[in-house]
C-alpha cells in the first residue's frame, strides 16, 4: 500500500522540527518506519537515527517493518528500543560520570516498596505504613516531573511532607546500593546533559535524528531528554495522538504535544486523519464521543471502508446477566459467521470486572486468555534467581541480599537481619558491607556474623568467577551449589508442580546465555546482561505474545495499540465507565479519551452493554448508564437492553449453543 499524501508529508519534510496528529488506525507506525527508510535514502547513516517508543513489543515491531524496507546492512546501527533502554545505555556509558560504579542495580516498583518499608523500619520519623503505596506513587512522581530532593522538601504540605522525608532517604540508600529504581532511568540522564555539556554533545552527535512513537504519553522528564537531546535545530519526528493519552496517573502530559509548539517555532504539524481501520459508523461514533473534550488540534477521522453495522447497546439486569449473554452472543456470532475466537475481545474499566467473563467463558467451553495474567517474571522461583544475578553484580542491592540471604535456608533469621539492618542504617552503608564490619560484632553473636560471612564470601567468590571465566557454567554451578533445585521440591505441593518451577528456571538460564552472548563486546557482560533482564522484566511483566486463537479479555488501558474485528466494550454505567474516582476529582475529559481508545479498538462490529444493577461491596445498587451512551451518535445505535431479544434471535442462539455441544462431543468422540 501506498503512502496518502499526508502520511508522505510527513515522511518527507526533514528540514523543519515535525509533530505528526496521528487519530486510531491511521499507520502512524508506517509513517516512522517509512521515515527511517527516507532519513537512509537521503544520506543519514542509520547509526545516527534513534527511534523511541514505550514497550519493547512496539520497537520490535518497528524493527522488523523497518527491515522489510531495507537490506540488513543498511540498517545496521539503527537504534529502535525504548525510553527506558534508552536511558539504561546512556547509564552503562557515563556511570563514572553520573558518581556510581560498574553494576548499576534496576529496581522495579516492588523493589521500592521493599526498600521504603526497610526505611521505614529504622526510621525516627512517625510514618503510617499503610500509606507506603501511596508514598511511593509520589516520589515516582516527583521523578517524572523533574522534581528534586529539595524542592519536594522545600514545598511539601502536611500531606505530602512524609514522602518528601522518605524521598531524601530513599535517594541516600539507592546511592548507596549502587541502585537507580525505573523512573531513574530517564531523570539521571537528563540531570547529566543539563550539567555536563561536553557529554551532551557527544550524544547529540550519536544521536542526529530522533523518531518518537505516542508522543502524548511522554511526561516531563522524557520530553526534556528529547529537548537536550534534539538541540535548537529540532531535527525530529514525533507521532502522537492527545485523544488517546490515556496515562495521565502515571505522569504522562498530552500537553506536551501544544508545548512543542512554543520550544520549537519551526515546528510543522501534520494530521493524519484517513482510518485504515474501522467502519465509517464505528469512526462516527469516536469522532462524536470525543468532540466533547478540549482539543488543541482538531481532527476526524474517516474511512473508505463503508457505514457498517449498527453500534449495539446491550442491557442487562445485572453483571451476571450480562457475562452470560456476552458469552452466548460470542459464541452465537463465530458459529453464525465461521469467525475465530481471536477476532474477539472484551474490554473493561476495571480488572475485577473479568472475573464472571472467565466464569462464563468457561461454562461455554470458549477458549480466552486474560491480559494482564502472571507474568513469567513474577513467578517466585524467577525472582530468586534474579535477585542472585543482581548480587553478582552488585552486592551492595540491598532488596536482592534481603531476598535471597535466607532462600534456600542458612540459618540466618529475621531477628539477624533485623540487628544488621538497623546497624547498617546507623553506617549509612548497604547489608552486604555492613556483614564485614568489626562494629557489628557488638550487635550479632558470633554464629550469625560466621554464617552471614560465610554467604557474602561465597558470593564475592561466585561473581569473581562468573566475571573471569565461564558465566553462564558458573551460575549453573552456583544454583547446583545452594542445591536450589531440592529445595523447590521441597516447597511444591506435587511433582509436577516442581517440575515446572524447575523449567522457569531453566528457561531463565537460557535466556541468561542469549543475552550474555549479546552483551560479549561489553565493558561488564554479566552486569550488561542482567540489567536487560531486569528491563524485560518491568517493561513486558504484563504482555502476552503468545495469545493463539482465544477470545482476549484485557481492561482499555491494555487494549491501547491493539485492534479486533469484533469488540464488546462491558460495563458501560457512571461509576464504572466514567470511573467513580475520576468523577469525583472532575476529570472526565481522561475517561472520555478511554472510551473512545475502547470503540477504536473495533474493526467491523462494536457492541456497548451495561447493567440495571450491579453487587457493590456485597450490596445491590441501581445502576445508570454511562453518559458516554448520551455523547454517541443515537441514529447509529441499536438498542437491545430496552425490551427482551427477539424470539428468532433467542432460537438462533439456542441453536448455536447446541451445535458447540454437538462439535464438542465429535471432538472427545
């Protein structure tokens, strides 16, 4: 297919700064990948192109269409990869630069919380630990939006003053442990370019064109390493779509697409506009819904695809009702049109909403799978394994020591612990230091200092190896060596249960040994490795590739991106689609654009339900339909919920349910 013209003119303007208003479906990827292909054919070395976007499934994609337009070697060099892998390469360049050693440790959300709860234990101040989450949430977004120590002190109110204390002691012990956490990623980066110029430059020159994929997702530290690193001339490319920013809870700033707008003069705006999606009633309805919401850059879209079915909204006396009948129309629908489980999806608001979807699903025998699942990483027999690799390369993690000390047993208890980490707290100095300290001495009895000392030496003595020799032998060797294996079988309910969480941990491995080989050319391979690792892990913990063809039930947020041809978009009432909380702090516009990411997602048939009543806190509460419903262009809807399905409909649908009884028994015949 070709390029349209507007989707050219974005491809071809590369003397001026270019935003790109990218609406749902209208191949935006096609426009960077197709930029990268002309930004090549004119000259630019594909070394010097990055191109930015926000999960690594997203810059595989746009690697392999990249590839498809030129010959491997032409592209060599290119740099397609997340902000976050990004921000990780500049951080194993310039470490000496930014004050930290060789074997920076990445912690994740949870690793925060384990080390906030750590502060808090050996802490003077007065903290409500219950409210750990919450503090949390604000020291991450005091990184995001650029925020010192100092300035989150200096103006803190009494609500936010015990965040502000722990983030100073929170940035004191990550120094200390040799840790940056996910939001580091980008704020350290930026902090170095914005005082040491020499550098920056070293990297505007590595980096002299830049591509970025959902730009309205960007928050303000991202957008501020995109400014350093795109300098007064603006030579970029970002797509985005302020419709669709969606992320606003975790510091994304749609109005960073207007502010681009001041920062770059030049700056040229082109709207994709022309779906290669949806159905014209389907695109109608979007453009309907979301013309309710401010709009900096209006747009529409439309479609050469015709008008399409009509929008079916669905009522229901209650959430039972409701899973049931969507699983009986699912499955009344594939028989009826000899269609796939896979060309359908069910979205919702809220995670708990899948629950009786599941139920009904099963009950119907209809294959799905549930985004969002257990992630490979999250599985325990993962997190000690990587919590050991951590150690090997940075002894001074203080949450991996604390994670693995104990697992298999050595005999080194809480209260140990405790007394270690309480002096270690007073040092200022990580656990692992802290255990080869006479001082400690006069707080642990003799036989908990030898067997502390006796684990920080076998592990000194493992990562020197595993650094010097063989890597991935030796820590085969040292999970042979804790006999890691007994003890999992010790810890599972039967054999079988054992035997899979052995294979995690072979699966492990081998992913271990592609990415040591990966890492070969690099100053610290082991460290290299394990850092991509602890990468994978935050950016894919939830993603799902392998889905096959089952029916796909994932909440708005996780359906952003993806596309089916038939879509039930559940749980259409105020309080749930508009969220309670949302309405309460007066912020429809975000739930609006969530909608309207929900009624995007659809191809050809899109069907709204909603329920009468709904359980609440164990209690039958009246429920009304979503607003949303009212802002839709009525015309297009065609109303079930108002009176009982037609007779033909309900024989139709009896018919289907018995012919999937009919081919289940020829299957176990």
């Amino acid at each position: 297919m070709s390029l349209n013209p507007q989707q050219k003119a974005a491809v071809e303007t590369v003397d001026t700064p270019v935003l790109v208003i990218a609406g749902a479906g209208s191949g935006k990827t096609r426009v960077i990948t197709h930029k990268i292909a002309h930004l090549i054919d004119q000259g630019l070395a594909a070394r010097h192109i990055a191109a930015l976007t926000f999960t690594n499934k997203a810059a595989r994609e746009m690697k392999e269409r990249a590839g498809q337009l030129l010959d491997r070697e032409r592209i060599r060099g290119l740099t397609v990869s997340t902000f976050h892998s990004l921000g990780l390469d500049i951080l194993h360049r310039e470490y000496k630069a930014l004050g930290y050693k060789a074997g920076i440790s990445i912690l994740d959300d949870h690793d925060r919380l384990t080390l906030l709860k750590e502060i808090l234990g050996h802490s003077d101040f007065t903290f409500n630990p219950d409210n750990l989450p919450q503090y949390a949430w604000q020291i991450g977004s005091w990184k995001n939006a650029l925020v010192s120590v100092e300035e989150a002190h200096s103006t803190a109110d009494p609500e936010t003053l015990p965040a502000a204390l722990l983030y100073r002691e929170y940035e004191r012990c990550l120094k200390a442990y040799n840790a940056v956490d996910f939001d580091d990623l980008i704020l350290r980066p930026v902090r170095l370019f914005e005082k040491d110029p020499e550098i920056l430059e070293k990297w505007r020159d590595r980096m002299r064109y830049l591509l970025v994929d959902e730009y309205q997702d960007t928050n303000r530290t991202q957008y501020r390493l995109l400014n350093l690193l795109t300098g007064r001339l603006g030579r970029f490319t970002v797509v985005g779509d302020d419709d669709q920013s969606i992320y606003s809870w975790r510091g994304a700033r749609p109005e960073n697409l207007a502010l681009l707008k001041q920062d770059h003069p030049r700056l040229e705006i082109i709207k994709l506009e022309q779906n290669y999606r949806s159905t014209g009633r389907i695109l109608k309805a979007a453009n309907q819904l979301i013309a309710n919401n401010p709009h900096v850059f209006e747009k529409r879209l439309w479609s050469q695809y015709g008008h399409g079915d009509p929008i079916r909204v669905l009522g229901h006396e209650d959430e039972f009702a409701e899973a049931r009948q969507i699983a009986a129309d699912i499955l009344h629908h594939k028989f009826r049109h000899r269609t796939r489980w896979q060309d359908y999806a069910i979205l919702y608001r809220s995670n708990h909403q899948a629950r009786l979807f599941e139920r009904s699903l099963r009950e119907q025998k209809i294959p799905y799978f549930l985004s969002g699942g257990q992630s490979f990483f999250n599985y325990a027999e993962v997190k000690d394994l990587i919590a050991y690799l951590r150690l090997l390369v940075n002894p001074d993690d203080d949450v991996a020591f604390l994670r693995v000390v104990n697992t298999p047993k050595r005999e080194i208890g809480p209260s140990t612990l405790e007394k270690l980490g309480a002096y270690a707290q007073r040092r200022h100095i990580s656990l692992f230091a802290a255990a080869f300290e006479l001082g400690v001495e006069q707080h642990l009895n003799e036989r908990a200092v030898q067997k502390l000392r006796h684990f920080c030496e076998w592990l000194v003595d493992t990562a020197d190896r595993a650094k010097r020799g063989d890597t991935q032998a030796v820590i085969e060797e040292m999970i042979d060596t804790i006999e890691y294996r007994a003890w999992l079988d010790d810890l599972a309910s039967n054999p079988k249960q054992a035997e899979r969480k052995w294979e995690n941990v072979r699966e492990l491995v081998e992913w271990l040994g592609r990415l040591l080989e990966e890492a070969e050319n690099a100053e610290d391979p082991l460290g290299s490795a394990v850092s991509r690792l602890m990468l994978l892990d935050i950016l894919d913990r939830t993603h799902d590739d392998d889905s096959g063809d089952r029916v796909a039930l994932m909440t708005l947020h996780a359906a952003k991106g993806l596309e089916f041809p038939h879509v039930y978009l559940v749980g259409m009432e105020e309080g749930l689609l508009p969220h309670q909380n949302n309405i309460d702090a007066d912020d429809i516009e975000e739930e609006r654009r969530l909608c309207y990411v929900g009624i995007t997602r659809a191809q050809k048939t899109l069907t709204l339900s909603y329920c009468r009543q709904r359980k609440r806190y164990g209690e039958l509460i009246d429920c009304q339909p979503s607003r949303f419903l009212e802002e839709l262009p009525q015309d297009d809807l065609e109303w079930r919920g108002r009176s009982d399905l037609p007779e033909a409909e309900k024989k139709a649908r009896g018919k289907a349910a018995l012919s999937q009884i009919k081919a289940l028994l020829e299957e176990t015949g």
